[in-house]
C-alpha cells in the first residue's frame, strides 16, 4: 500500500499493481490489437484482390507502417483516454492507470505512455518494462515514469470487519480510556495481528503471534491513559482494538441520526 497526496492535500491509499498483474494484462490487450492488426492485413487483402501483389514496395512497406502504428500506438492512446486509464486487459485484472497524485489519466498523459511505449516493448520484447517495474516501488515503466503514472488496483478483496468483543475484565477500563492517540500505523499492525490470530492455528506460529503481541503492547502503552489493569497483552490489544471500534460505530450512527434529522427538518418546511 503506497501514500499518495494529493493536489488538494488529502492523503490516498492506493495500492498499486503488481508486474505480474500488470504483464497479464498487457499481454491481454498486445493479443486482442494483433487480433485487430490481422483483421485489416486480412479485409485489405480480400477487398484489393491482387493489388498487394502489384504494389509499389514502398507503398506496400507504409501501408503496413500505418496498419502497425494504428493497431499498436493510436488505438491504445484512443482507449486509454476514453476510458480513463483503462483497456480490456486492465479491465480483465481490475487494474487502472492513474496519475501519481492519484487524479484520472488525461490524453497527455495516454500519449507519452503510448508513444514510449512502443520502443519500450516491442524493441526490448518486453524486457525493459519488466526490468523497470521490479526496481520501482510503484511497478513503473519508462512510459510511467515520463508521464508520471502508474498502476493502481481497483478490485480489493473484501475485508471482514472483526468482531472480537472487549475482554469482560477491562469493560471498566476502556469506558474511561482514553484512546485518541493511537498513531494510525501502529493501530494497523495492530489491526493485522489480531486478524492473523483469529485465523491462525496451534503450534509455532502462535508463540510468535503473542510475543508480537507482547512488543506491540509495549508500543501501545505510552499512549494510552490511564494504565490498563493487570492483563495479557492480547486481552490489552483486543480491548483497545473492540473499544476503538465500538465508539467509531457510536460516532457514525450519531452522525447518521443528525443527517436523517436534518433532513425530515428540511422536507417538513413551507415552501416560500
């Protein structure tokens, strides 16, 4: 998961794709244009009869020069920009091209990916993208970085909200917690063990999760007030984790009754 800001200074999470997500499905959309690309070799040649085999060389060689930038250049900028940074191939891996602050691919941006990339990928067979992706942090390509683009994935998987009840020892304590000053990553890897613990099964790896477990607490202590009461450091992270979101279900179902009022208020006043 990588932080993007953007212009408005408002922080993303966008996680971005992966090289062999982003492989498949450009090697997707390269065999759906050589499909196109055939299809003309093929209408032409029924349509012209024997004229391929009179023409001039030259004409043939620009023919085939203007079928190949059509069907390889020209139509995945006219794809990428209609549909925002997307192509059948992306659409198939649920990946799109954004730019790096996370704002909608602009025919600009289409049009240095799509004239860079040609070489990039035809030239190199391949290699140079996939040379680049593997040392940038984003998956970039050569097109990526000159635009300033890269790949986000737009299909998540869905994440089961946990239901782990705060421990009946510290329902006291967390009432009068106070827990607003947990920093947002450290409540991640938090958030992280505690879903590994609910799947994980018996034998080394549970020694491990609670001496995790352990050096979390640790961290999680100084910023909490006051003290819990004497605990393991599971039940402590559990509690901390169950009341923090027990009070954001309270503070959204406080906010959803304000708007749902509101709202009757409006609908229920005289026109003027």
């Amino acid at each position: 998961m990588r932080t993007v800001i953007t212009g408005e200074a408002v922080r993303l999470e966008l996680p971005p794709a992966s090289v062999a997500v982003r492989g498949t499905s450009l090697l997707i959309d390269l065999a759906l244009y050589m499909v196109v690309y055939i299809g003309i070799q093929l209408l032409f040649g029924y349509y012209s009869g024997q004229v391929f085999q009179t023409m001039d060389p030259a004409m043939y060689a620009a023919f085939s020069l203007s079928t190949v930038v059509l069907c390889f250049v020209i139509l995945p900028i006219t794809i990428e920009t209609l549909s925002r940074g997307r192509s059948v191939g992306r659409l198939i891996m649920g990946v799109r091209i954004v730019r790096d602050d996370g704002g909608t691919l602009r025919l600009r941006h289409a049009v240095i990916r799509g004239l860079i990339g040609f070489p990039e990928i035809f030239m190199t067979f391949g290699v140079l993208p996939l040379f680049c992706g593997m040392i940038n942090a984003r998956g970039k390509r050569l097109g990526d970085m000159a635009a300033g683009t890269y790949g986000i994935l737009v299909r998540q998987p869905k994440v089961k909200p946990m239901m782990l009840p705060v421990p009946q020892h510290l329902t006291s304590w967390t009432q009068i917690a106070d827990l607003g000053r947990i920093p947002d990553p450290l409540a991640l890897r938090i958030s992280r063990l505690l879903r590994r613990m609910e799947t994980t099964g018996r034998g080394d790896n549970l020694g491990v999760l609670h001496r995790t477990a352990d050096q979390l607490a640790d961290q999680l202590r100084p910023h909490i007030s006051p003290p819990p009461p004497p605990s393991s450091s599971m039940d402590f992270l559990i509690a901390v984790m169950a009341e923090r979101r027990n009070r954001e279900y309270r503070r959204l179902r406080r906010q959803q009754d304000r708007t749902g009022e509101l709202s009757r208020r409006l609908h229920t006043l005289p026109y003027s």
